[in-house]
C-alpha cells in the first residue's frame, strides 16, 4: 500500500524523515575484530554485512536472529539463517559466517552473539554492528550497556529515506518502527537495557507528533 493511501501528512512525513536521521550515527567505518548482524525483516542487511566482509572490515560475523514475527514467510529457518545463506550466496566466507538462532530482541542478539564468538575462541574488542539504518542508536546503546568492554559501531546500506521505503515496501509499518525506537532509547535506560542518549526536542516533537497520529504498532506495551 502506498504512503499516500494511508494519508499521511506533509507535517507527519517532516517529521518522519527527522527521526530516520536521528536513528542513524553516522559513525567512521573502522577495522573491527568481529561482526554483529541483527536480523530483522530487512534482507538488505544481510547484504550489507556481505559487502563489508568483502571490503575487509572484519573477519568474522555473527548472524542473530530467530524468528520473524513481520515476514515470517520469508524466514522458515529464522533470521540468523536466511542472513547468514544470503551473505554466502553474496560472497562471504561460510567458515567465517557463525550463526545465532535463538536471540528475539536487540539486548539477546548482543549477549547471544557473544557467547558465540566466546565459544569459537574469538575475543573481541571491537564489534561492528550491521543492522537496519535506523536501529543504529538503539543498537550502539544496548551494546554499550551490556557489553561495555567492547568498542562498537554501526553500518548499514547507504540509503535515502525515500529509497528505503520503497525496498520495504510499507511505510507505515517503517514509521511505526521509527517511533517505536524512539521509545525505547527514551526508556530503556531506566530498565537497564541501554545506556543513555541525548534526544534533543526536535526529535521529541516529531516522535509525539506521530505517536499521538496514531503511529503506535511498534510501541511498548504499558508495564503490568
């Protein structure tokens, strides 16, 4: 379904591209000793971390990820295998591509992943984070939490709001998702889940500007 037959406004599509840009960090690539791979519905991601791999910058990747709950016709084996078997298929190195298969949240695919590189005797102090363009916050900030003596960064595909619609093909669904973070980054540090980050009130404004129009699928649950 288009964006346009879901009416949304010019204000809510303002406020929508803000928060795709605050999302992302805009981190310097850097050589890392290994390799996170969030799965997600986003089968760019995948490619992604195949690219990087062939680039050199890192040597090993964990690919986590279970179930899909958004596309899980895309994912009969899981995230973590359909990344993984795309990546080889893209060129990445079956030896060098690990597989975690039980992790359903961010917080899982660091701890989870870490375990695994523990268990192939790979111990890193540096960690790439390959995930969706807007789960990069969100990721560094879990990661920095509950790992703090690894040094992370995030990468993802190079890509404009606009065209990122459109490979995902629901742009309400990747709105609702935009928010949804927003939320989390706002919450999750009193939970434990991540460290801090700033928010500046322009990222407020257009998160409480979606949210009160009804963006709201990707949004926690009320405690109790």
């Amino acid at each position: 379904m288009s964006s346009r037959a879901v009416r949304i406004s010019d204000a809510q599509w303002t406020a929508a591209h803000l928060l795709w840009r605050y999302h992302q960090l805009q981190q310097p690539l850097k050589p890392s000793d290994a390799a996170i791979v969030l799965g997600s519905h986003d089968l760019g991601v995948a490619s992604c971390a195949a690219d990087l791999y062939q680039q050199g910058w890192f040597p090993y990747a964990v690919f986590s990820g279970a179930s899909n709950p958004i596309r899980p016709e895309l994912f009969p084996d899981g995230e973590a295998v359909k990344f993984r078997d795309l990546a080889i298929a893209a060129g990445m190195s079956e030896a060098r591509a690990l597989v975690e298969r039980q992790a359903t949240n961010t917080g899982e695919n660091i701890t989870l992943s870490r375990t695994v590189l523990a268990e192939a005797g790979i111990h890193p102090t540096t960690v790439m984070l390959v995930c969706r363009p807007y789960d990069q916050r969100r990721a560094y900030a879990t990661c920095r939490k509950l790992w703090p003596q690894v040094e992370p960064v995030c990468a993802s595909q190079v890509i404009g709001f606009d065209d990122y619609l459109e490979t995902i093909g629901d742009e309400r669904l990747v709105i609702d998702m935009l928010v949804g973070d927003v939320q989390r980054i706002l919450e999750y540090p009193a939970r434990g889940y991540a460290v801090s980050q700033p928010v500046p009130a322009a990222v407020l404004e257009a998160f409480t500007l979606l949210r009160d129009a009804g963006f709201t699928s990707r949004l926690l649950r009320p405690a109790g």
